[in-house]
C-alpha cells in the first residue's frame, strides 16, 4: 500500500471483516443446503440450488469488499494526511462523503475522504478512489475490464441488461458512456507498445519456424462506410500488420482503426509510428517488407509519401524497400470488367474469365498474357456498346497501369502474401460486426471510443494493455502527514 495509508493503525492485518462475513453467511448456506436435501432432485431444485447458492455467496463477498475498502482510510479526520499532492498540485483535505461503487459483486457504498485543491478551479480528488483504482468513479477495475469487454462486443443495452442480471447494477446510458470512454482513454495510450512487443513475439516466432522463405512483414489498409448521426455514410479506415512464417503462413496480426477523417491522417500516423516502433527494435534475421492493398487514393498516397521512403533503423542511411502489391482479388474485379466488356454475361465470357484469373495467378507473365488475350478479343469484336465498351476500358486500363504489381506467380514463389483478405476481413470485425448493426448511428468521438477498444482486443493485446494502464495510474502522495504519525491532533479548520 502506499505511504498514504501503510502507517495507519487499523492497516495491520487480522480476519474481523472474514469471519464476520462468515458468521453472518454461514447460517444461510446451511438453509440453503437443508432445503435442497429435504426435496427430491430434479432440475428445477438443482438450479434453484446452484443460483440461490452462488446469490448468497455473492451478498456476502459484497459485504466484505464493502467493509474492507471502507476500512482502509482512517475513521478520524485528523488522523489522514493534512496535505496530498499529485501531479505538481497540493491538496488539503475535507470530510468523507459517499459514492456508490460497482464490483464484481453488486454494488457497494464507499465513505471516502475528499482532498480540495489549493489551486482555485482546479478539481479536487478521493485519494481511496485512485489507490483502488476506481474508473471514472463508478466501477473496480476488475469490473471496468469486464465491461470493456462486454461493450468490445454488445451493444449500449445489452451491456446495461448484463450488468443488472450479472451484477445487480442499474446503470444510465450516460454512467455506462463515462465508463467506456474512460477506459478507451487510458487503454489507447498503451496499445501501440503493447502491440510492438505482440509482432516481435510473432517475428521471433516466425524467424525460428521451418521453410525456405524469409519471414513476412505484410501491411495492409482499407476502408469501410458507416453510418453517421449526421449525415450519409462515411468512410472509416483500418489498419493490418501480419507477420508470415518461412513457409508463407500468416501467424497473427495487429489492428488499427479510425472512424471517418479527411485524409485519414490519423490512422497513417498510427500505423506508421507502430511500424517504426517494431523495426527499430527487431534485431533478428532480415524480413521481407510487403505492402498488399488495392489501388486506391489514401493506400497509394501512403506507399508513396511513407513506406517508399522509409529508412532501415539498421542500416542508416538505406531505405527499406518495402514492396507494393495489388490486392488479387481486386484485380479480378477488374478483370470482371474486361468480361462484361467483350462478353457481356455469355458463358463464353465466364469461360475467358475463368482461364485468365487462372493465368494471372500462376503464369510467369500473367498480367502480359491476360492483356494480350483481351486486346486480341476486342479487335475481333465488330461492334460493341458504349456501356460495354467504357467497361472494358477501365479495366484494361487499370491492369496496365499496376502490371508492375501484380506478378503474382513470383510473389506466391517467395512466400509472399497476394490477397489483401486479413485487411478486408478487419473492416468488418473492427466495424462492421460492431458499429453496423440495425438502426445504428454513431458520432466520430462516440464510434471512436468502441474502435479502440476493439482493436486491442483483436489484436490480442487487451491483458497486456490493461495491466500497463493499471500500473500506470499516478497516486497521490502525502505532503503533509496526520496525528497518527505523532503530530498534535487537529481539527479540520486548522488543518485546512
């Protein structure tokens, strides 16, 4: 315990609080117990059982968290510290007052001594609320992790319905936004070293696995409309970085995600700044640096301005050389196109389609081929309609212009990735599946409170990030001390 409370006399250790909880419940169990042992067993007595069994328990580890939190600061005004400080600021100190606590266990009453600052406007503290860890004033932090996790997955109401039932807590929309929002806040602000150490794990994992490739460093981004309080759709964005064995198997990946912005600046700067972070710690073997995207504005304009130009933190001096891929399957949708183009909805056209997908996959010169073979289609066509031919022009044209990077018979050689699938499929774990659902609106900083959470925990990085966030929490600090520590007593006013 901190210094704040560890001289206070009632801190010695003792089982009062224990065995006055087991007095009290142990009457009850035994009721309970005889009941059941009275009836004949069916599976109505056997649930009534279990649940009456673990509500009693529950009550009763209510109570003694109740009791041992409360017990922790001095009964005695005089006997707590005269002056607290934290973060720079000093605080004087002013009677208990009560809040109402939620735990595991149902909801508890907390007396807690108040400390007011001396500087005017700034707010005060209840030095037991942060050495306890309480979350926005409302919830312990083992019941903040639990209901971050929840919201991570459910929505507003649901949330609120599983408090009630799990927990015997009537919570308001507006506790339950605080909450979350708190806990977004201070969990954000460890995602990205939680997730470094998660792609070093995986990078050491991937150096030590069997093959003949080297390891991967794939990175990906898209975007995904949602749905806005105000206004049409707009675009969110996601972020992917995956890391490849020697054998070209994805072993796991790490997620970033941002709700609509212009320019997506922030989420460039997330996952640049996660990236730079990993390479200047990896010390390993050499990887390889793959960039698999469509070809769209904002993951053109990052290749381009960002990863093109990114130095090699072991090697000072040299760039990276990450290598762009156009997204496979974006490129059939192009080559879709093409079809419609030349053969409208025939099966002559699903036939062409099919052998050229083939080709662009596996030949050497795929891209040349397929190319090859649909100029050589166009120019036996006779006539073709506007609509048709406007089709067939966009895709033609926009294979030739990334031919360069879609030779994707040699990627698959070397164990690169060809497809963008883990970047698409994170659109819709991190948004859809949470932000899209029936009826659903959101405003930016709202949506952007449940996208942070998210993303730690499918990453895989939820445990390690709220460790760090507990252990990171300031604690106030005793400046001035009370009379338990031999000074004379004092009442509040001279105290103050």
């Amino acid at each position: 315990m901190n210094s704040t409370f560890s001289n206070h006399p009632d801190a010695t250790p003792d089982s009062r609080n224990v065995s006055e909880m087991l007095s009290r419940l142990t009457p009850k169990l035994e009721n309970i117990v005889a009941m059941f042992r009275k009836g004949m067993p069916t599976p109505e007595a056997t649930m009534a059982f279990e649940t009456d069994l673990e509500a009693c328990w529950r009550e009763g580890c209510r109570d003694l968290v109740e009791a041992e939190y409360n017990d922790i600061e001095p009964a005695v005004i005089q006997d707590c510290p005269v002056r607290m400080r934290l973060a720079g600021e000093e605080y004087k100190r002013r009677p208990k007052s009560p809040n109402h606590i939620g735990t595991l266990f149902g909801p508890i009453r907390l007396e807690r001594y108040r400390y007011e600052a001396l500087e005017p406007g700034e707010r005060g503290i209840f030095p037991l609320e942060m050495h306890l860890g309480i979350d926005a004033g409302l919830a312990t932090p083992a019941l903040a992790e639990r209901i971050g996790l929840q919201a991570v997955d459910h929505t507003q109401q649901q949330v609120l319905n599983w408090l009630e039932r799990d927990h015997n807590l009537k919570w308001s929309t507006e506790s339950l936004r605080k909450l979350t929002a708190a806990l977004s806040e201070g969990l954000s602000g460890f995602r990205q070293s939680a997730q470094e150490k998660k792609i070093l794990d995986l990078l050491r994992q991937a150096e030590k696995s069997k093959g003949r490739h080297k390891p991967v460093l794939a990175v990906g981004r898209d975007g995904i409309m949602v749905p806005m309080r105000h206004g049409a759709h707009q675009e969110a964005s996601t972020g992917t970085i995956s890391v490849l064995d020697r054998r070209g198997k994805r072993l796991g990946t790490v997620y970033v995600g941002q709700m609509p912005e212009s320019g997506q600046g922030t989420l460039s700067d997330q996952l640049t700044s996660l990236l730079r972070g990993v390479l200047a710690k990896w010390e390993g073997c050499s990887l390889c640096y793959v960039y698999v995207t469509d070809a769209g504005n904002h993951p053109q304009e990052y290749y381009e301005k960002v990863l093109k130009k990114m130095v090699d933190p072991q090697r000072p001096g040299s760039l990276i050389g990450w290598q762009w891929i156009v997204d496979f399957w974006h490129a059939c949708c192009y080559l879709t196109k093409l079809r419609e183009g030349l053969f409208g909805d025939s099966p002559e056209g699903w036939r062409w389609f099919k052998r050229m997908r083939q080709w662009l996959r596996d030949r050497k010169n795929g891209i040349i081929d397929v190319l090859r073979s649909a100029t050589q289609y166009y120019n036996g066509v006779k006539e073709i309609e506007a609509a048709r031919e406007k089709k067939f022009w966009e895709g033609y044209n926009y294979l030739r212009k990334y031919a360069r990077r879609m030779a994707y018979a040699r990627y698959r050689k070397e164990g690169k990735p060809i497809g963008s699938g883990v970047t698409e499929a994170a659109c819709k774990t991190v948004f859809t599946q949470r932000l899209k659902q029936s009826g659903m609106r959101w405003e930016v900083e709202g949506g952007q409170v449940i996208v942070n959470l998210r993303v730690l925990k499918l990453s895989g990085v939820w445990r390690e990030a709220f460790r760090e966030y507990q252990r990171s929490r300031p604690l106030p600090v005793c400046k001035h001390i009370g009379s338990c520590r031999e000074q004379k007593p004092q009442n509040l006013k001279n105290a103050a």
